[in-house]
C-alpha cells in the first residue's frame, strides 16, 4: 500500500461508527482530501490531539481504494487562542466552508493553501480586521475569478478617480460613462480592494478603515463570492450574527 505525507489543515470531521472519523483535509501538495483516521475517538489514540479543527498537521497517510487512512500525524502549529475567540472561531468556519464547497477534490491549489495558514495565524493572534474579506477576494483570485481593478471592462480605458461600478457578471469595473445599474464603488474602496490583491496580509493589517469603508469593502467581496459560488454559506449567518451583536 503507498503511502505519503503532506502538510494540510483539517477543514472537517465527521464521526463515523464508535471510534472512526471521516476528515476533510486541505492540503498543500494534493488540495482537498477526505481520509480516514481509524480509532481515533478512543480514550488511548494516539493520533486524537494531532487532527483537530484548523491546525497545522504533518501527516502520513496511505492511499486507499475508496478512502485513504491516515497513518501518523504530528502538529506543526495548532491555533490555541481561536478556539477561545468565538468570532475568530466562527470566521475560520466560514472560511473551511468556502474551501471545501468551492475546490475539488485531488486538485493541489498551494497558494490558496498558504492563504489559509496565513489568515488563520492572524485570526489566532486576535486580529480580525478586513481579513475575512482579504480571504474571499484572494480566494477567487487564485480560483480564476480575479476582478479587473485598473481597466473598465466595457470600453477598456483605464479607471480614472470619480464615478466607478463592480459588475459581478463580467468580473471587474465598470467606468461611469459606461455602467449600466452595476454596483457603485467609492474610490478608497477600489485603493483597498488593490491592497488586497497586491500586498500580504500583514501589510492589510496596517490600513486605516473607517467603519463605513470596511462595511463597503466586506459586502463587495461576500457579494461577489455568493454570485460566484451561487451558494449561500451556511457559517456566513454566525458571522453576520455576531457582527450585530457588536
């Protein structure tokens, strides 16, 4: 039977019969997997504390005709404080969800991967600013739905400051000469949207948002993955649930 090992994150588990689990796992060198983990709800497993929720896992797992089992697993980095932060917790659902209703299986998407790890690791050191929708837009960038930021997409001249339109359909801008009924985007939403499909993460950390751009910025980038996905993502509601609690 081969075997081989991968770095992954486990998106989902579900329990199956009086000891095993069914686990979803993203990883980096194949995409999404589901494997299966033998055992590992008894008391003495040894591979229980190494598959949890969102941590960052060395596995060793055998290739199998219908599941592959997993072999060994050892954690290279387990995101403590977001378990204790319900936002954070709940944003890292939505995001395992959008990863495992929108990627194929056996289909390796590596940047997507180091995308995860990255917002994760910010979400576990408290910060959660602007990163759920850094997520969604740079998720559908590298799934091959990146919008056009810097042309209008009807007559193709270049984007100049004033009147400017999200068009979901054609995927990008539309100037004001030529919108028609599109979404309206302020400038300093277009200057955000940019960062996010230029700089890293930590750089976005650092951006000075009023509450009136972040709540612009959050609703393009959820609204534009909902036409792409044309799925309505269940862990979405806890995080809307929670914002209005705030």
């Amino acid at each position: 039977m081969a075997t081989y090992k991968t770095e992954g994150i486990v998106l989902k588990r579900t329990n199956l019969g009086e000891a095993d689990r069914i686990l979803t796992i993203f990883t980096k060198k194949r995409g999404k997997i589901k494997t299966i983990a033998k055992g590992v709800r008894k008391t003495l497993s040894k591979l229980a504390g190494h598959i949890e929720l969102f941590c960052l896992t060395d596995f060793v797992i055998a290739e199998g005709r219908n599941l592959d089992t997993i072999c060994g697993a050892e954690t290279i980095k387990c995101f403590f404080k977001l378990r204790n932060n319900l936002p954070a917790t709940h944003a890292a659902y939505y995001l395992a969800e959008i990863i495992n209703e929108m990627t194929a299986e056996n289909e390796a998407h590596p940047e997507i991967f180091v995308l995860l790890n990255d917002i994760l690791e910010h979400l576990d050191s408290g910060q959660k600013k602007l990163l759920v929708s850094y997520f969604e837009i740079n998720f559908l960038a590298e799934a091959g739905y990146r919008p056009e930021l810097y042309k209008c997409l009807t007559c193709h001249k270049n984007i100049k400051l004033g009147e400017n339109f999200l068009n979901f359909e054609i995927g990008g801008l539309v100037c004001g000469k030529c919108h028609q009924g599109d979404i309206k985007v302020s400038e300093d939403g277009i200057k955000v949207l940019r960062l996010f499909l230029k700089h890293r993460i930590s750089v976005i950390q650092r951006i000075q948002t009023n509450p009136k751009l972040a709540q612009e910025v959050e609703k393009l980038s959820s609204d534009y993955l909902r036409y792409v996905s044309q799925k309505e993502f269940k862990s979405k509601r806890f995080l809307k649930i929670l914002d209005d609690i705030r």
